[in-house]
C-alpha cells in the first residue's frame, strides 16, 4: 500500500492539473478570440458531434433483437421529420425518444 504523502502528492498533482486545464480557456480568451480556427470549430463543432452521436447510435442497433431495432429505426425517422418539419431540436429529441420508448415497450404494438 502506498504511504499516505505519496497518495496526499497524487491528489494534489491531479487537482493541480485539472484545475489549470479547466482554467487555461479562460487565460487564453483574449489570446484566442478573433482566431480563424476557433471561428471554423465554432461553426462545424455542433454539426460534427451530432453526426457522431447518430452515427454511433445506429451502430449500437442490434438486428437481431427485431423489435428495438424497429423502435430505434422508427425513432430515428421520427426524429428527422420532426425536426425538418418544426425545426426544433428539443422537440424533435423529445418525439424521437417517446417514439423509441413507446415502442420498445409495446405501447403501441401495432406498428411492430
């Protein structure tokens, strides 16, 4: 077992650099604010992270359990249309998840 300073030390170091990363983004804001890559992240950072999400979400779709994979395709045409149609994520996401519960738990068994 490790001796008390040694673990007292391992703490501290990574307190230290937790802090210090979470606090360099503010210590560089005026460092950084008109930089042509931050604007660029800015821009294509919201569409890269949900293009991430849908795309690991469908790969987690199991074919072989037929009925959530029907809920989770269901859900996820849902979600598109929604959101094409009212243009509002939080509605969308909320559409999508009820759709994807709703039918994964047999509430509405006739479209399965």
């Amino acid at each position: 077992m490790p001796s008390t300073g040694y673990i007292f030390l391992a703490v501290g170091v990574a307190m230290a650099i937790t802090f210090l990363l979470r606090a360099l983004p503010f210590i560089l804001k005026n460092a950084i604010q008109d930089s042509p890559l931050l604007l660029a992240l800015n821009s294509w950072m919201p569409l890269g992270i949900m293009v991430i999400l849908v795309v690991y979400c469908l790969s987690m779709i199991d074919p072989a359990d037929s009925r959530l994979a029907g809920a989770q395709v269901i859900a996820t045409l849902v979600t598109v249309a929604v959101h094409l149609w009212k243009h509002n994520l939080f509605l969308s996401v909320l559409a999508g998840t009820g759709t994807c519960v709703a039918l994964a738990n047999g509430l509405l068994p006739a479209l399965l």
